[in-house]
C-alpha cells in the first residue's frame, strides 16, 4: 500500500535515527563502565575530582546510564509513531543524560552539546507531532 508522504515524515525519522544513536552512546558508557567493574578498574566521577573502586556507585551509574539509554530508545519509537506525550519522556530524559553526563563522563562535551540539543529541540516535537496527524473521521 502506498503511503502519502507528509512534509514532517521525514524529519520525525531523522529524529529518531539521532535518538536512537544518542541512546546507543549510553549503552557504550554502560559497557565501558561495566567493563571496569569487571577488571576492578576505579571509576572516575566529576571528571576526576571524586575516584571510587565502589562497586555500588558503579552500578549505581549504569542503572542511571541505562535508564537514560532506554528513555532516549522510547522516545524515538514514541516520535515515529506521533505520540504527543514525546515531548515530556524528552526533557526527563534528556535532564537525566545532561546530569550523568557532568558526573560519569565529564570529558565528553559532545554529549553536553547533544542533550543542550535535544533540550532545544523539545518545544518543536509537539508541534512536529500535532501537525502532521491526519483527520479524525467518526466512520473509521
């Protein structure tokens, strides 16, 4: 069956590809972070000021890592399928990624620049997604 393209189509997508890439960036932390709790390596917090051999903050971290990892995931299959609650799972979310990314990896100041994004980007996604719903019909 052939699909009208809607002009908004294809800028949702692209969303959710940058979504679902960001979110894979958190699993990789969360396999980094893991990986050195498996070595015994210390984690280094607030880019260095706090370091911890804790096994407990570690995992601590990853669950807060793959909350945010998870949550971004969502809210690309919630963007793609225009569901007007996006916006909001995009600031928890996003608020969540910008505090870990200050404590857990403070080097990467591409993940700040991401989630600053990601933040301006929120007001948009309602109206991204409002717009383009097609014409309710009381007969289907």
């Amino acid at each position: 069956m052939y699909r009208a393209s809607h002009p908004g189509r294809r800028t949702r997508l692209v969303l959710a590809l940058l979504l679902a890439a960001h979110s894979a960036a958190h699993f990789v932390a969360v396999a980094r972070i893991v990986r050195s709790i498996g070595l015994d390596l210390p984690l280094a917090l607030f880019g260095g000021l706090i370091v911890t051999r804790s096994w407990a903050v570690a995992m601590l971290v990853v669950i807060a890592f793959t909350a945010a990892g998870t949550g971004f995931l969502a809210a690309a299959g919630l963007l793609v399928g225009r569901e007007p609650s996006v916006g909001t799972l995009l600031m928890v979310v996003a608020g969540l990624s910008l505090v870990l990314t200050v404590v857990g990896l403070w080097a990467t100041v591409g993940g700040v620049l991401i989630n600053l994004a990601v933040l301006a980007v929120v007001p948009g996604t309602a109206r991204l997604v409002n717009d383009q719903r097609p014409a309710q019909s009381v007969f289907f």
